[in-house]
C-alpha cells in the first residue's frame, strides 16, 4: 500500500491491485473552529467525525447503486475508517459541484442582493475549482470547455447526475424529517471516461436542517445511519 495523498479530511493510498484505499479522519472542514462544508481549510477535529463520516458515505453510495447511479464505491470497513474505490482521474485540478434546495452560505454571501435567507432554490447546481490559493472560484460551463476542463457534454452528465444524486440524498434525508439545504460532490471519469461520483457523501460536505435548527455532522450522522 503507497501514499498518495495527505489530505484535509481523507489520505489516499494506491493498492496493488490497482484500486485506492480511503482513510477517513476525524477532521472537518470550516474557519475559527466552526464547520462549514463550503470551507477550504481544515477548521476543526471531531473525535468520532471519520468512523461517522464513513458510515453514512457507505449508506449512501449503497442507496445509489440501487439507484443506477455511477460512484467509484467498492466496499468499506467502518472499524478501520477506510473505504475500497476504483480509480478515476478527476477534472483538472479537481472540480467540486454543489446542488443547492436553499439560499444559504457562499451563495447567500454572494447574492444577498437579490436572495433572501433560506430562499428555496429549484436544485441549483453550481460548480467550482478546486484551488485553496483563490477560494476555490465558481466557473461556468462556457469556461470549463474553453479551459479543456470539461466538454459540453460532460457538463450536461455532470449536471443531470448532481441532481439525480443529490435527490436521492435529499429524499433518504426527508424519510427521517430532515431537510437537505445544499450538498457538495466531487465526480471524475474511470478508464473508460465515464463520469461517476468519487470522493464521499456524508454530514461534512451537506447543510442540513431538522425542524429548522441546523444539524451539526455527527448529529445528522446519528440520526440518518444511527
């Protein structure tokens, strides 16, 4: 097993056989020992957040495979916190793709002109380089084709699968009286350049609200896959 990659939330290790080895850590993402989902910096540890993180990651890839739904998912061992994926090579640098149900965090800060505090928004899908150094900055279709990131037509799948996933999840959410304000997935193609989503699906890259109170990752966690 080799080191690959050392990052905020996830290392990556190369398997023999030619698959990647996730292993989950207790870290989250957010600023001033606050999460947040949307952040690029590591902002606090929660002990528990990768054992946690992992078990409701394995629920939700399991529910899209049922679903049809293209993920780099093999297996997970939830006592060692890691996950068994295929590989995929990401878009660029790496893309991260937020569907959005509610007006809240950087697209509230961004359109406060125009958007009211917990707007309902119809699936707005929105997309952003992965690039710490500029606060990973939205793009659009038009740049992701000129920049030889994405094809149009890649675009399109990208788009139409953020929404079929994230309806899944905000369905599966809904069945335990919670309500999906916005999810952050990751996608990349496998050797035979189809799109399928990669990285994970857990509390640490969704907003989400019961009751109108928000749900801090570990009690989302507990409640979805207790």
């Amino acid at each position: 097993m080799k080191e690959i990659y050392k990052g905020k939330t996830k290392d990556v290790y190369a398997l023999e056989n030619g698959n990647y080895l996730l292993k989950f850590k207790d870290d989250v993402t957010g600023e001033d020992g606050v999460f947040d989902p949307g952040a690029n910096t590591v902002g606090l540890t929660m002990e528990g957040a990768g054992k946690a993180g992992l078990k409701m990651t394995k629920f939700f890839f399991e529910k899209l495979k049922e679903n049809d739904m293209p993920t780099h998912f093999i297996n997970a061992n939830i006592e060692e916190q890691t996950m068994t994926v295929k590989p995929a090579e990401v878009f660029g640098e790496g893309l991260e793709v937020i569907c959005r149900y509610r007006a809240v965090g950087s697209f509230l800060r961004r359109y406060r002109k125009y958007a009211k505090e917990g707007q309902t928004l119809d699936a707005f899908v929105e997309v952003t380089l992965k690039d710490d150094e500029r606060g990973d900055p939205p793009i659009n279709e038009d740049a992701l084709h000129m920049l030889g990131i994405l094809t149009k037509d890649e675009y399109n799948i990208l788009k139409q699968l953020t929404v079929k996933i994230s309806d899944v999840v905000k369905e599966a959410l809904a069945e335990k009286g919670v309500e999906l304000y916005d999810i952050k997935l990751e996608f990349g193609r496998d050797k035979n350049n189809r799109i399928l989503l990669i990285d994970e699906i857990s509390g640490g890259n969704m907003r989400a609200y019961k009751d109108g109170e928000y749900l801090e990752p570990l009690e989302l966690e507990k409640i979805i896959v207790p």
